[in-house]
C-alpha cells in the first residue's frame, strides 16, 4: 500500500509523472525506440515498454509491477537530483488530474479503512514542495524490491524477457517494507461546498479479489447498472436508474460501485444529483439494492448481468496493456494467472443466490460513506 499521509512520501502519482516526461533524457543503453509509460493503482504500481512499429531489434513488451528500474543513470538520478523537478510533478500531480469523482473515492477510502487502503494516492498540500531526493531513494531502496516485482512479457520469448531484466534492471533484493492488511472499520466524511451538484457513495466491505463471493459482487454491479458506456449518458435501461426515476424528476446519475483488492474490497451506490434531491437519489437507490436483498431478482436479470461482465472483462484484455494488467495484478496478488476461459467459467458459476447473498451482505454491513457538495439536502449515514 501507499506510505500515509503523515509519512515523508506519498508520491505514488508523483512517479507515474516523473516516468512519462517525453523530455527527460535517457541514456543510450537504455530501451531504445520503445513507448514507455507508467501507471498507478491502490495496491501495485505498473512500467510499460511497447515497441514503435519503425523499431526494429529488441521488441519486448514489459509490464513491472511494483518495480522501479534503479541503474542510477538511467531513471533515479537524472530527476531525483533536481528538486525543481520534484515540485514541478507534484504540483502537476495535483491540481491537474484530481476530479470530483477523485476526491469522493479519496474520501471514500479513508472513511471505509483503518490503514493501507485509507492511505491516500496523491501527495497533500502541505508535502508540496518539501519532498527531497534523499526521501525519493529512500522510499525507492524499500518499496521497488526484486521479491515485490512481477515481469511481464507478451510477444517476447522467455529467453529474451530474462536478458531484457537482467540487462536494464538493476533491483534490490530482499522484501522490503512488510505492508499491513487493509482494516475495515467503517465511516463517513462529508465535504461541503458551494456546488450545485452532490457527488455522493454510499458503500460496505465485499470480498477481496479472486474469491467465488468477489464473483457474484460483480454480478450484482451489472445487475443494477455498472455506469453508462455512452458518453453523458444516463444508462437509463439499468435497474438503479429506473427505480430512481419513478420518484425523481431532476436529472441525476447513479450507478453501483465496486472496488476489490487483494485482502479487502468495496461494493455500493454512487449517485450525482442535484442538491436539492441528493437524499431521494441516494434513499431511492439504496432501496433498490434491498429489494433484490429481499429475493427480488429474475434469472433472466443474473444471465444478461453474467453476459455483460464477461463482455467487459474480455474487452478489457483486448489491448496489450489490458492484458498485461491483467496477467500481472493476478501475478502479484495471488501469485498465479487465472485465463481468460476458466475466468468466465467462474463467472458462470456463479447462482442466483449467491448475487442475492451479496446483496443481502451489502445491506446488513456497516456502512461507509463519503459526499461532496452543497449537503444541505444530503443524509448522513445512519440515517439510511
């Protein structure tokens, strides 16, 4: 998990910037006409190297999670020795790729855990600026570890894959750091602002990733409506918008919500409205989810639930880095790669009773719940 807030480094976003820079120099040993590019998720952190369809040679086709290659003249100390850099990422990190939709999950995270996953991705405002080098490789020597790393190679033979690790990574060995295990404890934080919009989730643990209960959450999330696949739609056919469409009459957004990682995992409601009807939009969908915690639910509704998810999860490894996400977030949290095919048999598995169990575990758990906006009209948690 990311360092917390009050630790000296909170720079996970702050890397994926430092990495992507087209005009930070590389030396000439390094991976030569390739793409490279980073990426940051709540428990790993990925590198890619694609070819450039004019390169020729060596065209590998990486993924390093968790890994930072460390040839001090290749990536740390071109960037790590000038601060003037590090401000400069950090406030770009900052202010230009944080939304609303952001600052609720932020919040979400750090109202729902104790620990690991309450910490958050983005470095605070009062560490902008205050980040030294020394801090940098500190962080880098105990988190960018060979026994934290997952390589990954697609349209690479093994062979090749391993010269490429041992020519350009120069890793540390060892552990590193021990992470914690996400706690679920539960809560709310609520920001109130002047906007006429409210951006509201109302959420409870589910399962951590990989497991048959982790399945049927994300079931039940198509099942209600995963978000609309239109741009500035509505995805008016799902069964949370309808149901709060019968009683509101403004226009509003409201889509399930969830999130699993490797020891815990999140499920709920996430709702955009006006800050008048928040508290209908909210109370609407949350009593749609206890209507199919009640058995209300079709073996029809399961199936084209099933149909969609699968849909979704083999579109998301058409693409190269798609799969490669995939492979390696399996790798490093359970140390084995599941298929696509046997992936869709799982899915399959999965019974009526088991979606409406999940369910079922939504309503009776404890709730967190995060808001943004003018919250006059907004109830607060245990008023749901």
């Amino acid at each position: 998990s990311p360092p917390s807030c009050n630790s000296p480094l909170n720079l996970w976003s702050y890397f994926m910037l430092l990495f992507s820079l087209p005009e930070m120099p590389l030396p000439n040993h390094t991976l030569v006409n390739t793409y490279l590019f980073c990426k940051t998720h709540s428990r790993f952190y990925c590198y890619y190297s694609f070819p450039i369809p004019t390169a020729l040679a060596l065209r590998p086709c990486c993924s390093f999670d968790l890994a930072l290659t460390s040839h001090p003249s290749c990536f740390i100390s071109p960037c790590f020795l000038d601060s003037k850099n590090v401000v400069c990422l950090e406030l770009c990190c900052h202010k230009c790729f944080f939304t609303y939709f952001t600052d609720v999950l932020e919040n979400l995270h750090a109202a729902a855990y104790r620990n690991a996953l309450a910490n958050s991705l983005y470095c605070p405002d009062y560490r902008i600026g205050k980040v030294t080098p020394d801090e940098l490789h500190y962080f880098v020597q105990n988190h960018f570890t060979s026994a934290r790393m997952a390589l990954i190679g697609l349209g690479v033979s093994h062979p090749v894959l391993k010269q490429v690790a041992e020519q350009f990574l120069n890793m540390r060995g060892g552990l590193g750091l021990p992470g914690a295990k996400a706690k679920y404890r539960g809560g709310e934080i609520r920001e109130q602002n002047g906007d006429s919009l409210v951006h509201a989730a109302l959420v409870a643990e589910s399962a951590a990733t990989g497991s048959t209960e982790a399945n049927a959450f994300s079931v039940l999330q198509y099942v209600l409506g995963a978000g609309p696949y239109v741009k500035r739609g509505s995805n008016p056919t799902s069964s949370l918008y309808q149901a709060v469409a019968k009683g509101v009459h403004q226009p509003f957004d409201v889509s399930a919500f969830n999130a699993s990682y490797s020891d815990s995992g999140l499920f709920g409601i996430y709702t955009i409205s006006q800050a008048a009807a928040a508290g209908e939009v909210i109370k609407a969908a949350y009593n749609q989810v206890k209507t199919i915690a009640q058995g209300n639910l079709s073996n029809a509704d399961v199936q084209a639930a099933k149909n969609k998810l699968k849909a979704g999860y083999l579109m998301s490894v058409e693409t190269s880095e798609g799969f490669l996400d995939e492979v390696g977030s399996q790798a490093l949290g359970a140390g084995s790669y599941t298929p696509p095919a046997t992936v869709l048999q799982q899915i399959d598995s999965i019974a009526d009773a088991d979606v409406v169990n999940a369910a079922k575990k939504f309503v009776s758990g404890r709730k967190s719940m995060t808001a943004s906006g003018n919250l006059g009209h907004t109830p607060f948690v245990d008023e749901l």
